[in-house]
C-alpha cells in the first residue's frame, strides 16, 4: 500500500485530506502544533489557562486517530508565541519555513511515496522528495503571486496584507519554485487555475478541487422579490482586513439601513 505524507504546518483543510486519503493508503499528518490529550506538557498549560482549551481544540481532529500526526516542539512554540514577535505575514513566513525543513529532514525517515505539501511551506520537502524519485503535489490555497502582486499595486490594504516588498517577494519566488518542483498543483477554483496556466504552469498538472459543504447543513434559501422585506447581511469569517471585513463595514456606511 502506498504511503503519503500530508504536510502543512496549520490545520485548515488538510485535516480532511488525510481522513479522505487514510480508507485507502497509508497516511501521516506533519504539522506544527497538534493537540495530544494525554500530552503532560499540554495537560500541564491547561491546569493553569483552562481557556486554552478550545484554542487547543481547533487543532486536533477525531477523523484521525492522532498516532498518524507528527508534529514538533519549535513548531509547537512558534505556534503559541510567534504572534507576539512578528506581524501576521512575517509570522507566517516564519513559521513555514521551520516546518518545511523540519519535514524536510525526516522525509528519508518516513520514506512516503507521496508528498503534499501545503503552499510557501514545502520547497525543501518538494527538493529533498524530487532527489528521491517521490511523486509531489501541491496543495494551493492562493493564486499566482503574480496576479497577487498586481492586487497590491491597485489596492493599498493588500500591501498590509501580504508583507512589505522584500517579504512578498521571497515568498513569490518560493511560491515559483514549489510550482515547478510539483508534479501536480491542486487549486480551489477555475480562476484560480488560469491565474497559474496565464503564467507559464502546464495547464495538464493543474487540477480544481473545490472546497465543499455538507449538505445536510447546509441549503439553498429560495427568495422572493418582495421589495417590502428588510435586507440583512451576515459577515462569516476571521475579523481580519484580509477576510474583507472592511468592506463589510463601508457597506454597512453606505447603507445605514441594513441590519
């Protein structure tokens, strides 16, 4: 049976990657930080902050069993005070380039057959991977830099987002060079596809995969044009500036009158 090594160094959507993969192969999750109840050290910070424990929820899954997850203790660290030392991007930046060659440095070890490594954190793991004959996939969450670059030159609050200059353009040429080492690139949408085949990316190893929904939960709500009804809007997502939430706010400006 094959073996895959799923690698991201947050959760995200990777968790359910490796719940779909694991009735099949054989499947490991690497991340930075995973929550282990029977942890002593985690057991020990939650005896102390008892709040801790939704934060440390979000990162645990019971699709898995957690013997499949390797993590590690720098990356467990940054995890928890990284945010205290650097802005969000640079953070990020940080923080994906330890699990990158944390994995990097034990793919002989685990020896998979398989790598799927999560954007801007797979670039040594792709190297040392591609100089052993593995097969790897990349696991693109964004567009191509390029196209992102050109957001940042029309709209001034992508530039808060995204990193300064420097940051943003070690990240593009890590991003790039991911790209070519990727045997197959997994994207979330058809733009997000031609983002990558306008700039040069054989269009044969780019797949769509879109992100979906439980349809048990979750239905399609018929309206009517009923013009008397009161219009309400809904924000879903982390209060960031990069989730949109501004603009949620200059419209709520614009049009008092909404709920």
């Amino acid at each position: 049976m094959q073996q895959i090594n799923v690698s991201n160094p947050s959760k995200m959507h990777s968790h359910q990657t490796v719940a779909a993969l694991q009735a099949r192969y054989t499947v490991f999750f690497a991340t930075s930080f995973w929550y282990h109840p029977q942890n002593i050290f985690l057991k020990f910070c939650l005896g102390i902050l008892p709040s801790l424990k939704n934060h440390f929820f979000k990162r645990s899954s019971t699709l898995f069993p957690n013997s499949i997850v390797h993590s590690n203790f720098i990356g467990s660290i940054l995890f928890f005070f990284g945010r205290f030392l650097w802005p969000t991007e640079k953070r990020n930046f940080v923080e994906d380039r330890w699990h990158d060659y944390w994995v990097s440095t034990r793919l002989n070890q685990w020896n998979p057959d398989i790598v799927i490594g999560y954007e801007k954190s797979c670039l040594y793991t792709f190297q040392k991977a591609k100089a052993a004959n593995k097969i790897t996939i990349l696991d693109l969450a964004q567009v191509h830099p390029h196209f992102i670059q050109s957001l940042r030159n029309n709209f001034s609050f992508f530039n808060a987002i995204t990193g300064n200059e420097k940051l943003f353009d070690t990240v593009s040429k890590k991003k790039k060079a991911e790209y070519e080492l990727a045997d197959h690139i997994l994207v979330l949408s058809s733009f997000a596809r031609q983002t990558l085949i306008d700039n040069g990316i054989d269009e044969n190893k780019i797949s769509i995969v879109n992100l979906g929904f439980d349809t048990s939960r979750f239905q399609q709500k018929k309206y009517t044009n009923d013009v008397s009804r009161k219009l309400k809007l809904v924000f879903v997502g982390t209060l960031t500036q990069r989730k949109g939430v501004h603009l949620f706010k200059e419209v709520k400006q614009r049009f008092p009158s909404l709920d």
